[in-house]
C-alpha cells in the first residue's frame, strides 16, 4: 500500500487516474492532458504500473492503458477505520449544534 499511496501523492499522477477512470488512453492522449512533457508523463505512468494502479495492453504500436482499481480498494479498506472515526466525531456535533438550536429557541420562548 506504500506503493499505491506514493504514487497517489502526486497531482499529475492523480489526473492520470481520473482520465484513466473514464476511459483507457495511449501515453500521448495522456501527454495531452498534463502540463508535462511525454517523458514524464512515462514516468509518471511507470510509477502507477509498479504501484499496481494501471495496466498496459499493446495494440499494434500503441500502448493502450487503464485503471486497476484493486489497489484503491485497498486503500478505501484502510481509510474505513479513519472515515469512522470522523463520522462519528461529526455525529457529535451535530448533536451539540442540535441541543444548542434547542437551547436558544428555548430561552427565546421564556423571553417572550
């Protein structure tokens, strides 16, 4: 998972997976893309292979590549505990929030 979250660490590298979520592509659609010159997009693509979050297929002379979402389920799978966490923390406040609308709604009525 270090792999997966080194490569997700990067902007381009991400805006590779969101193109690749839609649609495979070649390298130079990919190229066309970014802000970056096609040796690094092939960097940016080698990454993402060795990190499992894309396959590459040949087809006559092109390379054709596409999402591998196993390895962000991975991580999802991971995150699950934190998100967890966070959620029951906004629970939580919505709560207070909630009694503290009461609150003044109640203070309000003895005012009147």
């Amino acid at each position: 998972m270090d792999a997966v979250l080194h490569a997700l660490a990067d902007g381009s590298r991400r805006t590779v997976l969101e193109i690749l979520r839609d649609h495979p592509a070649t390298a130079g659609e990919l190229a066309e893309a970014l802000p970056i010159a096609r040796p690094g997009v092939s960097r940016h693509l080698r990454v993402l292979r060795e990190a499992g979050l894309v396959d590459v297929r040949q087809e006559a002379q092109r390379r054709i590549y596409s999402l591998r979402p196993e390895p962000l389920v991975e991580v999802d799978d991971w995150l699950g505990d934190y998100r967890a966490l966070w959620q029951n923390r906004l629970d939580a406040l919505h709560t207070e929030v909630a009694r503290g609308k009461k609150a003044k709604r109640t203070r309000k009525d003895v005012e009147q």
